[in-house]
C-alpha cells in the first residue's frame, strides 16, 4: 500500500498537468477583439464576451485620436490618430454595458458609442 502511494505522490510531481483537478482550474487564453474608431463610429459597434473570461481590447483609429470608455467594466482607453491601444480585462458580471468615446472628434463625437453584451 505504501508504495502505490508514492508511486501516486511522485506522478502527480512529474506530471502535474495530468492532474484533472489542476488541469480544470487553468484559465483560459484571452480573447482578442480588435476595434476600429473613425469619425463617427466604432465597428464593430457591438460584441459580445463571456463572463470570466479575459479579453484583450484592441483600439485602431483609422483617422483622429478616439477613446473609449466602458465604465461597467472599468475599461478606459485613447488611441493617437491611427495609432492603436490595447487593455486587458476580465468582466466579472453578466449584463449590457455601454461604452462611448472619450476624446472629442468632431460634431457627432456624442453619437459614438459601443455596446458590450456579457453573457454567462
């Protein structure tokens, strides 16, 4: 008994990722979106994620310098006249939220707005 149960203890050392409770618990890799801002609209306008799941933001201007706020989800971000700005998050909660452009880029500049859908 005794020596299956170190021959147990010295598999799991070697071969940890064979484990399924540790391969359960390993994250998955971010999701990349990639967003482009030009006078006056975002496109996509909208995306949809997955709750827990991180997301890596990916802002273009194609024209001026935009931003992009989702204040739900604590992203903030500006990108310099077609430039490009990345951020990180992870939504924690389900639910729509809206973002809108930070940085005044003419007179429709309060029409620019971007909607995130966090489903479960």
């Amino acid at each position: 008994m005794r020596r299956k149960f170190m021959l147990f203890l010295l598999c799991t050392a070697v071969f940890p990722a064979t484990s399924p409770a540790l391969a359960a618990s390993a994250q998955p890799p971010p999701q990349r979106i990639e967003i482009t801002a030009k006078r006056f609209q975002f496109s996509p306008s909208e995306i949809t994620i997955k709750r827990g799941q991180p997301v890596i933001l990916v802002l273009k201007s194609l024209d001026v310098a935009h931003g992009l706020d989702i204040s739900g989800l604590g992203v903030h971000m500006k990108v310099t006249p077609g430039g490009t700005a990345e951020e990180q998050f992870t939504p924690e909660k389900a639910g729509d939220f809206r973002g809108h452009c930070v940085v005044f880029c003419g007179p429709r500049h309060g029409s620019m707005t971007f909607t995130v859908h966090v489903v479960d």
